[in-house]
C-alpha cells in the first residue's frame, strides 16, 4: 500500500479555493451562525480534511494572515479533522502520517477569546457531511487538549485574565471551561466572580487589587484616571458607570480605550449623547475608525442613522481602510462592466449595492474607475457623484433591464480608458458573433491597445454560458471567476483581483509556501489536563 497523504491536483486546488473563498463570506450574521452558508462550507471544508489535508493545513496557515475571520475559524476548525492525525498509515504500517492537526492548535494558542469560541462552538455543533463525516459533534480529544493548554497558559499569567474581563470577555471565556470540561483555578474564579459547586466562592478568593473601582464612589475626574489605569472596555464601562457622571472627559477616555471596530459599534451612543459634537472626541473617533478591521464593511449598516456629514467622515475611512487592504499600486485601472440585458435586474442592484467597493479599493477612482452597461450595445452610464455607496445608486437610479446580450459591447470603450482590469457583472450569457474573435480582432486593428491584466466575473445565475471567461482565456487573459456573495466585502475583493493578476496558480503556490507553524516552546510544559477536574465547573 501506499504511505503517502491524499492529495488533490492543482488545479483541483484552484478550484477548491475558489469555492472556499465563495463560501466564507458574512457566515455569522448579528452573532449568530447562518446554517445554509456553513452547510455549504462544511462540504468543501470536509472533502479538503480527508483528501487533500497538506493543502488544507497549509491554507489554514495562509488564512491565520489574512483579514476574512470565517476563513480562520472555518479552516482552523477543519484542520482539526484532518486525515493527517499522526497514526499509522493502516494497519500495520511502520510509518506514522504526519500530525497536521497541531497547525490549528498552534495558531489557537494566539487568537483572542472570540474567535477561539467560535471554533469551539463548531466543534460543539451536530452535523454531518455524507461519506465524510458522521451527524454528530466532531471534537477530537487532541482539540479539546489545546483548548484546555489555552486557558491554562493564561492561568499562569494573571494580567492576561485581567485583559480578558476588562475587554468584557468574561461569559465567552467562561463557556471555553465548560466546552474543554476544565474547572478554573482560584484566580479566574476570584477574577470572573464565577462561584463554584466545589464550594469556592469569587468573594473569598479575590484580592482587593484585582477588583474593578467601584465607579459609584468616584467623581467624574476619578472615573477618568482609574479608565486610564485599567483599560476597561467601553462596553463594560458603559454598564458600571453611573450614566450621570459620564461627562465628555468620560467619554474621551472610554474612547482612547475603543479598538476600530469597537468605535464603530458604539458610533449612535456617542452621537446621540452629543460627544462627537465635540471636537477633540470627533477627531479621536475619526482617527480610532481609520483602524477598523472587520467593521468597515458594516458601516453603513452600524450607523444608518447617522448624519450626513457622519455618513460622509465614516465613508471617507471605509474607503481609507479598503485602500489599505488592496495593492492599490498593482491594481491600476479598473473598468466594471454592468449586464443590463433581459432579466439582469439582480445585477443592477448588485451593482447600486456593490461598486462602490471596488472603487474604493484603488487611487484616485475619479481617474482609474469607469463603467458601462451592456445590452445588444453599449450604454453610457453617468459618472458617480461620488465613488461611494449613494454615488452609484444615484448614476444607476433609472437603469433597467432589457434586450438581448453582447457581452464585447463594452470591450472597446474599456480598452480606451486603458483599463488594467475588467471586471464583469453578469450571468455569461451571450447571444451575437464570437467575442473571442471580436476580441482578437480588435487588437490586431489596434496593435497598441493594451489588454487587460486580469479579469474579474462575478457570476450570476446558473447558466452554463462561459462566455467571457472563455473569450478572455482564449486571448491570453487570465480570468477568475468569483459568486455575487463572495465579493461583498474588501478582503474578498482584494483577494480576487489578486488571484486574478498574480494568476491562479501562483496563488496555489503562495497557500503551499506559507510555513506551518509549530506549537509554542512552552505546550509541554503546561501539565497535562485530568478531565476529572470537571466535576466542579
């Protein structure tokens, strides 16, 4: 028999990550798990697990780097099902499968405690993936190891714990003891006041040091200092501070301790008591927005009622942040092609909904984004008012679907405006001469006319037309192909136009290059784990 690992081809890789990228986008919605889209993933994720398990170890190293939270905590949690467990090949053989596993318990051991919970919570889930994986939780001891090594390393280091209740963490690091079946040490149970059927109680173990201020006691000049000290976050300052005392210093020094996102999030409080009326805690949110993460695309969404002149700073950074996120430097021009066709209305909203995005992912969108419609032919469209989610709405307020489909339509008009890349909103479909010979001719019309880079479809529908990709690919063009879900958010959008320029194998190449990391120098020597300990959680 072979002692070797599964392994997919390339180009079986490409098109698995392309699926994979497809189906890790807005999994949770508000907190809560989106059943369908993770049924989705868990059929790409568990093929990977058993039969391709190099790819998906090194993929999940790749995308602990990358800035999609679903990627991590979906490869992360897969990897620990991987085929390569560290047994024998079969029975009987003398060699022993490589334990790929520990590339996932290595990168747990330094993510924050939400992202380690929502790894936790799949492997606590019931489901099944037919002739992979049996309908049940799938939670292998050696997972419940590390999440055990986990909390204990953080045991040993009690500014850690404190870090952990101060950032309102306590009920989610709580329930990682119950799913490990760990009982606390006497620090986290005097920490987190978490009274115990063993009989320890919090009040009896905790020093006064270790308490948080009792903020009712405190004048407003008080509250700021201890916030300085203690570092609190806002969230759980805001429920022990007295609302009376929460003076605009309060407020400034609950802000100085907001991350990016957080400051997102808490965007309606601020404005609706009047704090960002003044000048010093505006320019302070301005600047603590400017390094959201995760957040971003969720600004609209997070402060729809805001002003318009809020609206307008929080786009401005959106559009910042997106910049950041893409090699704005690579990605040159970008001409989007809009299907307006019969029955592409889909298209349009996605379009009103979406563009902005891509706009916002490049320099100067004034001068390096264009766009146009196609039917039977060309249609001007207006050019956004500004590159930003109302801009497009407004250009393509009116716009409506209709007509036949001739997808090279709006070739010509993107080679003029020297487009580096296309990007094509569309079902495929086409119905007029071939636009890979229109193509080909064009250029040979037009010897100096520079093709695009790459390009980008964002396919809707089922049809089974490729015709763009394939009137691209046949003129040396590189396509990828990606889901009108996948391309809601500006990692995605920064990743498909990588994988499109940098070409799709060298990506592949990229995920087999990312070093697995190792566990940390002190795994062993945190002691084993008595699952017995249990009994008094």
């Amino acid at each position: 028999m072979n002692e070797q690992l599964n392994e997919y081809s390339d180009t079986k890789r490409l098109s698995v990550y392309k699926m994979l990228i497809a189906a890790c986008g807005h999994l949770y919605s508000k907190g809560k798990l989106q059943e369908e889209k993770f049924t989705v993933a868990t059929n790409i994720f568990a093929d990977l697990a058993k039969k391709d398990p190099l790819f998906l170890a090194h993929f999940t190293a790749w995308a602990s780097k990358q800035d999609n939270k679903d990627q991590k905590v979906l490869s992360i949690f897969f990897n620990t099902l991987s085929d390569a467990d560290g047994l024998p090949f079969f029975e009987g053989s003398s060699l022993n499968k490589p334990n790929l596993r520990h590339v996932s318990y290595a990168i747990m051991q330094n993510m924050d405690v939400p992202t380690v919970f929502r790894v936790a919570e799949l492997a606590s889930k019931r489901f099944g993936v037919k002739g992979l994986l049996n309908e049940s939780s799938h939670f292998p001891t050696s997972f419940r190891t590390s999440i055990c090594k986990y909390l204990l390393y953080r045991e040993a280091h009690v500014d850690m714990l404190k870090g952990i209740r101060n950032a309102g963490l306590t009920q989610k690091y709580i329930q990682l003891y119950r799913i490990a079946q760990l009982a606390p040490s006497n620090d986290v149970v005097a920490l987190f006041k978490w009274n115990q059927k063993d009989g320890r109680r919090w009040k009896d173990l905790q020093n006064e040091d270790d308490s948080l201020p009792d903020f009712k006691n405190l004048t407003s000049k008080d509250i700021v200092e201890a916030l300085s000290k203690v570092k609190l976050s806002p969230i759980v300052a805001l429920s022990v501070i007295p609302h009376g005392k929460i003076t605009s210093s309060v407020a400034k020094a609950l802000l100085k301790n907001c991350s990016g996102n957080q400051s997102i999030v808490l965007y309606n409080w601020f404005a609706s008591n009047g704090f960002l009326d003044v000048k010093v805690i505006r320019d302070l949110f301005a600047e603590k927005v400017q390094t959201a993460t995760t957040a971003v695309d969720r600004i609209d969404t997070l402060t729809r009622d805001a002003t318009a002149e809020d609206k307008e700073m929080m786009s401005d950074i959106r559009s910042k942040s997106r910049k950041a996120k893409a090699d704005t430097s690579k990605l040159g021009k970008i001409f989007m092609h809009i299907d307006i066709s019969g029955s592409m209305d889909s298209v349009i909203q996605y379009a009103k909904d979406n563009a902005s995005i891509f706009a916002e992912c490049i320099d100067n969108p004034e001068k390096n984004f264009s766009w146009g419609a196609f039917n039977m032919s060309f249609n001007r469209l207006k050019t956004p008012t500004s590159f930003k989610k109302e801009g497009f709405h407004a250009a393509l307020y009116g716009v409506r679907a209709g007509g036949g489909t001739d997808c090279y339509a709006t070739y010509e008009e993107a080679r003029r405006f020297g487009a580096n890349v296309d990007v094509f909103i569309t079902d495929e479909g086409h119905n007029c001469r071939s636009m890979s010979d229109r193509i080909r001719e064009y250029h040979a019309r037009n010897p100096t006319a520079q093709k695009p880079s790459a390009v980008v479809v964002i396919k809707f529908g089922s049809s089974r037309q490729n015709a763009v990709q394939d009137a691209y690919e046949s003129n040396g063009i590189p396509v990828v192909v990606m889901s009108p879900e996948s391309l809601k958010e500006s990692a995605m959008v920064s990743q498909s136009i990588a994988l499109a320029m940098k070409g799709e194998m060298v990506v592949i190449e990229e995920i087999m290059s990312t070093g697995l990391p190792s566990l940390p120098k002190w795994w062993n020597s945190v002691k084993k784990v008595s699952y017995a300990r249990a009994k008094s959680v």
